[in-house]
C-alpha cells in the first residue's frame, strides 16, 4: 500500500511540475512581442515599397536596389533583397524578419527588414 500512495505522489508531483512548464505566463507574451515586431516591419516594408517604386525595384539591378534599400536603413531598422540570388545581407539568427516578394516575369524580387538592435 505504501508503495501505491509513493507512485500517486510521484505522477500528481510530475504532473504539476509538467503544467506549470506548459502553463508558462511568458510564453503568450513573447510570442505577442515578436508579433508585433512582424508587423512593424511589414509596414517598414511596406512603405519603403509604396516609396521607391514598384517600377524601380523591378528594373533597378541588384546592385542598385542594395543601395537604395542602404539609404532606408537606420540605428533601428535594417532593409536587404534578394534577387536572382544576389543578396544584400542576412538578418541575424533568431531576429523577426518581415518580407515582400514579388515576381515580375523571371525575375525575383524579396525584400527584407529586420531590427538593427533589440526595438
């Protein structure tokens, strides 16, 4: 009989040890925070779209478009494509990024943002 009460202990202990991990308040908010990182940087991109040009950025080389996206970058917020391969630069690891792609014929077109340092 003692060892049934010690195995009842034991999986209720496991138990609750298990859904306060599961049940961790940080989680939601971590998860809401890179959220709205997401869509502040989709609206950065969206902007730097509606400001160049969707013209520009189709006809623009890659070259060209990594410039103008360098000018747009600031302490805060880092902009980079990607066309046909060619890429302007790489957001670190873990970071929330917002992209855009766009096809105009063959030719590929992503752009990227990123927080430069924490927001």
């Amino acid at each position: 009989m003692r060892f049934f009460d010690l195995a009842v202990a034991g999986v209720i202990s496991i138990t609750a040890v298990a859904l306060l991990i599961a049940w961790n308040p940080q989680a939601p908010d971590v998860a809401a925070r890179r959220n709205l990182d997401e869509a502040h940087l989709r609206d950065f991109v969206t902007g730097a779209v509606e400001t160049i040009g969707l013209v520009r950025i189709a006809e623009d080389s890659p070259g060209d478009l990594c410039t103008l996206l360098g000018s747009f970058s600031n302490s805060t917020v880092t902009f980079s494509a990607n066309v046909e391969g060619f890429n302007c630069g790489a957001p670190p690891a873990g970071a929330a990024v917002a992209e855009i792609e766009f096809a105009f014929g063959p030719k590929v077109v992503v752009l990227e943002s990123w927080f430069a340092a924490g927001p």
